[in-house]
C-alpha cells in the first residue's frame, strides 16, 4: 500500500499527531510525507527517522503562513500525480479545513477523527466515534486516492531513529495567493493540549469556592491556579468545559467538548465538571479518566475510571502536594 503523510511542525520540529500519522502509515506500508518548506530543513530528517521513505517540500515563500486554499491548490496535483492509496492528515483545525478542500478537489472520499486503520486484502477499513462518542462505526473506503484524519493519541507514535536519507520531491507554490495573513496570535508557552498526556480541566465548579462566596470571578481565579498548579506538578496541560471559557476564564483553545477540542490523553482530571454530553464527547477516549465533584450524582461519575466526592479547593491542593513529595 502506498501512503502519503501531511506532517506539521511547530518550532520547526514535527508535531506528536503528526509523527503519530507517520506510525500509523508506517504500519501500512511505502510511506511519502508532505513538509512546508518553511521547516523543511530542521523537520526533514526527523520523517526520515520516522519512518519516511521520500519527502515532498511545499516551496513556500519566505514569509508563508499556511492558507488552506494556497496549499490545497499546490498539493492537489502532486497527490493526482503519485496516486496513494491512502493520504493521512493530523486532526487540527488546519488539517481538518485541507483535507475537506482535497476531498473536493480530487473527488476523493474522506474519514475523520479515525481511531483505527485495517486492511482486508485490497479494501482499507478505519474506524471513528459516533453519537457523540456512544459508539463507533467501521467504514469501507472506496477504490482511488482516500482521505483520513487521524485523532491525536490514537496511535503510537514510533521511536525516532538515526536520521536517514530518501527521495525528497519539491511541489511548487504557486506565486500568486488567494489570501494573504496580515498578523497571527501565537498561544502562551506551556503543554499542547492536543498532544498532553495528562489535562487538568476545570469546570463551573471552579466558580463556587466557598471561602471567596459571592466572588465568581476571584473564585474562578483561584480555581485556575490550582488547575495549572496540579498541571505543572503532572507536566501536563490545562483545560475546561464550555461554561468557563463562555465566561472569559479561559480561551477557546482551552475548551474540551463538541464544539472545543477532542483529546485522549492517558490522564483527564475532570475538576468541577458535571459531565454534560456535549463536554464528555470531548474526553471520553481519556485512558484514565478521573472526576472530582461535591455532587455525588454528577453525571461525570458515569464515564469517570475513579471518582472523588470531594470539594475541588480543598481536593486538588491536598493532591498537588502528595503527588510533589511521590515525584520528587
């Protein structure tokens, strides 16, 4: 089977999901991945290392930030050209936005949020969530070039070898673009939530600290803290359910649930979060999920591996500190 891998970087490095893909493809067989060429000297070896046989270097400009029109535009003919059977792509608001436009412009089918890939002699199966994460769907893909999105930390990310050469290919931009960036946010430093082993994530419980009543705010504020305290402590990332980023404590790329982030990482704290459908949809595949809560009919109780009836202010301190003197 021949399969091509669209890679992102930050810091000129290959991503987690990304180099998760890499694994996935790896498993399928002769592996082609795709890099801006922006990062196409630091990241180059890396997919080398990672199990890449050839390389395909986007020639950006210098200055290029991704558009998802520009780039589907210059990889729609290379992936016509090298005809894979499989094209696999991180699941990140950018690669979810190209991948959609690929589909459309090579008249190709496309799965996303994949958790599992198979094959059965010629036909490739993978397997999704559905109904909001209550079950999951095994698809048959077609014959042609297919187009999948992959869930972060659904599969392995491979060890990284000694870098190694192969074919590098360059896919030419073209020099007029459709929209033009004037000016880009970047997040604060810290663990991507995407890629996070363990998420600290708070809910409107953090709002209700009994020593600050009738103080949301300071409540809220005081909350966080003990959030990215216990995220530190665990070297992990912090996290929240739609109610608190709709007040402002947290940004949206904060937010966990069906209209935030998906995650999956081996540990998700769920601290004063009662566990609406909507917020579950987005932690569910959690390895290890783990719930504290005053009400002991919370639903979160429900999808929770261990959970602590307790008050969040008075839990997660006591927790911080039994878990620094275990870690060192």
């Amino acid at each position: 089977m021949k399969c091509m891998v669209y890679l992102e970087t930050l810091g000129g490095k290959i991503t987690p999901p990304s180099a998760e893909a890499l694994g996935a493809a790896k498993q399928l067989g002769e592996t082609m991945a795709v890099i801006s060429g922006l990062s196409a000297s630091s990241a180059t070896g890396d997919a080398f290392g990672y199990g890449a046989t050839a390389v395909a270097v986007l020639n950006t400009l210098q200055n290029e930030e991704f558009v998802a029109e520009h780039f589907c535009e210059a990889i729609a003919p290379f992936i016509r050209d090298q005809k894979p059977d499989l094209v696999l792509f991180p699941n990140s608001f950018e690669c979810r936005e190209l991948a959609g436009m690929l589909s459309v412009d090579l008249d190709s089918p496309i799965a996303t949020d994949v958790v599992r890939i198979e094959t059965r002699g010629e036909t490739i199966l993978v397997e999704r969530p559905i109904y909001e994460g209550k079950a999951f769907e095994k698809i048959a893909l077609g014959e042609g070039i297919k187009l999948v999105t992959l869930r972060a930390r659904a599969f392995n990310q491979p060890e990284l070898s000694a870098a190694s050469n192969g074919t590098i290919f360059g896919i030419d931009m073209a020099a007029k673009r459709m929209v033009e960036v004037l000016a880009k946010s970047e997040a604060q430093g810290g663990v991507s939530l995407s890629s996070a082993k363990v998420v600290i994530s708070g809910g409107r419980g953090i709002t209700n600290c009994k020593q600050l009543a009738g103080d949301e705010t300071a409540s809220a504020k005081r909350g966080l803290i003990l959030l990215e305290e216990l995220a530190e402590t665990m070297g992990g990332a912090v996290a929240g359910s739609r109610a608190i980023v709709d007040a402002g404590y947290l940004p949206y790329s904060h937010q966990v649930g069906q209209t935030g982030k998906l995650v999956s990482p081996d540990v998700y704290i769920a601290a004063g979060i009662s566990g609406s459908i909507q917020h579950i949809v987005g932690m569910r595949s959690s390895k290890l999920i783990i719930a504290v809560n005053k009400d002991p009919e919370a639903p979160i109780f429900e999808v929770a591996d261990l959970g602590v009836v307790a008050d969040l202010f008075e839990y997660l301190p006591a927790l911080n500190e039994d878990l620094k003197k275990k870690l060192g």
